[in-house]
C-alpha cells in the first residue's frame, strides 16, 4: 500500500477527518434516486478557462478550489474572475505539510476567500 502522507507528487490527501465528520457527507444513494437514459450529442464547442501550474507545490487541489469559484463566477455572470490558490492553501488543516485533502479546500471556501 502506498503511503500518501509521505510519496511526494501524489495528489489529493487521503480524508484524515474523525469518523463522525466523515459519517456527514452525503451517500452516492442520498442523491442520485436512479440514473437517466443518455442522449450523446457530439459538442463542437467548448468553454476554456486558464490553465494553472501549481509548479511542484503541492497546491493543486487549492488551485482546483479556485478554478471551481472562477467557473461558478461565470456561470453566474459570464465573466471568468481568476482567483488566487494562495489564500485557500495558505488556511489548509495540514500546513506545514505539502498537499490538503479535497474536503478541506471546500470548508474552506464555503467560508469565503
């Protein structure tokens, strides 16, 4: 088994949060009551936004986070606004490690950044 807290480079950080927190999240059955028959429509047109270079420092998924809140802004406005990863990373439950688990950058940013 691969040790996620110490191998450089792997990505999001595995859900260290007390069993109870974890015990809140929402089932994969609490929101999907079943799924709907597909209509494949090939796209020929794409939205792009930014592409951001985390440059080996372990904030990709503070960098998603901030992604996230320029789509959400657009989606709601039309304009992409760039949000910085910095203040998402800089709040992260494990700081003086590299790297933050995914539910970390949500609490987060549902607290504002």
């Amino acid at each position: 088994m691969f040790n996620f807290f110490k191998q450089k480079g792997t990505g999001a950080l595995l859900d260290t949060r007390h069993p109870s927190d974890q015990a809140k999240d929402y089932k994969f059955e609490e929101l999907v009551a079943s799924s709907s028959p597909v209509n494949w429509v090939e796209k020929t047109e794409w939205r792009k936004f930014p592409i951001s270079d985390q440059n080996g420092s372990g904030s990709c998924v503070a960098q998603t986070g901030a992604k996230l809140l320029g789509i959400s802004q657009y989606l709601k406005s039309g304009e992409f606004v760039p949000f910085s990863a910095t203040d998402i990373y800089r709040r992260r439950a494990n700081k003086t490690g590299a790297g933050m688990a995914g539910t970390d950058a949500l609490d987060i940013i549902k607290s504002g950044v």
